[in-house]
C-alpha cells in the first residue's frame, strides 16, 4: 500500500532533473506563495527535519511533506503528476516551462486498514 505514485509525465520529468542536477528531493509545503504546489529541489538545498513525514520516493528521490501538512495528506492517496507552464520559481522544473501538481483522492477503508497495519508491522 503506497501513498505516493506519479504519472509517467511526472516520472520521466523527475528522471530527466535528476539526470541534470543529480540528487532532488520533493517537498510539498502547506505554506504560502503556491504553497499547495510540490516544490523540486536540489538535495541539501532544503533541511529534512526528523519529524518531517516521507511520502513516498519517485525515481530517487524522496518525496517528504510537513507534520502539520500530513495532518491534512493522512488520508489521501496523492498521485505526482506535471503540467505545462510556470509554477513556482524556486521549483527546478519551473525553468523547463513545467509545473509539477499534486492530484489527489481519499483512501478506501480498506486502503486505511492497509495502511494502519504497514505501519504496526514497521
């Protein structure tokens, strides 16, 4: 049972920054100024916290989010996925004309009962 995917448009967008910038992370953000928007980054250029929260990994790289945010993320499955245009400037795909979007729907019961047994099991 996994929180994160991405579309095939997202993958080989993720794969092809990695191959120029080499090591990324994503982050996806709750605050302000397309805050909503998973921001793509170099590794190191952004501190992971411990209590930041993994989502989930695209290619390499890893996908974290805030505790406060997961709060809100906990029962959705979110699915990475890109659109064209300018997001946010800080993003790496921002230059390429491409912005990367988080889709999203709730979790099935049963997906919750997967979930919360992943967990204990870990």
């Amino acid at each position: 049972m996994e929180r994160l995917c991405a579309t095939p448009a997202a993958l080989a967008l993720v794969q092809r920054l990695e191959d120029e910038h080499g090591a990324l992370l994503l982050y996806q953000s709750g605050g302000c100024c397309e805050g909503s928007t998973p921001l793509c980054l170099r590794q190191g250029e952004l501190q992971i916290t411990p209590q930041d929260v993994l989502l989930g990994q695209i290619s390499n790289t890893r996908f974290y989010t805030s505790p406060s945010q997961f709060t809100y993320l906990q029962y959705s499955h979110l699915t990475l996925d890109v659109v064209p245009g300018r997001g946010d400037s800080f993003s790496l795909e921002a230059g390429l004309g491409y912005c990367f979007i988080i889709l999203s729907r709730l979790f099935s019961d049963t997906e919750l009962l997967a979930l919360e047994a992943q967990k204990a099991a870990a």
